[in-house]
C-alpha cells in the first residue's frame, strides 16, 4: 500500500473527529443551565453595580456616581474628589477588572485592578494611572456602595496636585 494513501486517510479520520468533538462542545456548551441561580443572580446585581460605578465616573455624571452609593459621610470625600475630576477633566477612560468578589451576608468585597487615562482636553497627552482597590458593597437585590479601601481612581486631580509638588530639600544631616 501507498504510504501517502495511509496519511492522507489518517489526515481524514483525524479532521472528521474533531468535527465530532466540536460539534459535541457546541451542543454541550448551548445546553448548560446556571445550577445556582440564586447565588448567580447576585453575581450580575453585584457586577452591574461595579459596572454602573465605573460607567458614571467614566461619563463624569455626579447624578448616578452617587446613586450608586450609600449616604454615608465616609463616601462624601469620595464623591467630593470626582466632583472635581468632572470640572478639571474633559475625558475620562476609566477600565476595571475584577480579581475578586467575597460575600458575607448582605456585605459584599470586590477587589478591583484598574486602569485609567485622564485628559484635560483632546489634544492633551493625559495621565496614565493604575491601582487596586477594595469596593465595599452591600445589599441583596439593590447593590449599594457602603466604603472603599486602597488606591482608588477617583480624585485624580487631588492626585495630580500633590504630585506637582516641589520636592522638600533635605536638611543636611548634623556630624
């Protein structure tokens, strides 16, 4: 027998079974029910809640960036520092990935990386800054920012002044 008949039929059966295989993911795939739909339920509540944050920053609406969050005198400093990014900045580009949600109860932690561009107007170069942050939830149904730990994207412009600052020249050690 020829060896390139053997190859080109082993070619063959090989393309036909992972024909099989993705055929059989697809239909698997398509099928797949949610087993906890409780707990994922609460899971799109929580990520909408982070998203709905993020997206009123990101539009610079003061309305709905504190429609998102608690009435808490914590948080007024918060929204008082984004207050002033919407005056300084003109676009703002804000991404967040979430590296980690934890559920107590009604208490809700997501540990946020994020990214962001901040400019002052289109032709700005703007300024590029990233960190992590804990967003403290809380809630079942209506997901509510209670607090906030870490380095967080909002106040970029009290970030920006402090980092304007002349460095304080060191005073000379006594020998």
């Amino acid at each position: 027998m020829n060896t390139n008949h053997l190859t080109s039929q082993f070619r063959l059966r090989v393309l036909r079974w992972c024909g099989v295989a993705a055929f059989l993911t697809a239909v698997a795939c398509s099928s797949k029910t949610v087993q906890y739909p409780e707990d994922h339920e609460r899971f799109t509540h929580i990520d909408r809640a982070v998203e709905a944050l993020r997206e009123a920053y990101q539009h610079r609406d003061r309305s709905a960036f504190q429609d998102v969050m608690l009435p808490a005198e914590s948080l007024e400093q918060i929204q008082a520092e984004a207050a002033q990014d919407f005056e300084l900045f003109q676009s703002i580009q804000l991404d967040f990935k979430t590296e980690r949600i934890m559920i107590d109860g009604e208490n809700i932690d997501v540990y946020v990386h994020w990214q962001g561009v901040w400019k002052k107007n289109p032709d700005d170069a703007g300024i590029r800054q990233r960190g992590h942050a804990r967003l403290q939830w809380v809630g079942k149904q209506s997901i509510l920012l209670r607090g906030v730990q870490g380095d967080l994207p909002f106040g970029m412009k009290v970030r920006q002044a402090l980092s304007d600052l002349p460095a304080v020249p060191k005073k000379p050690l006594p020998q």
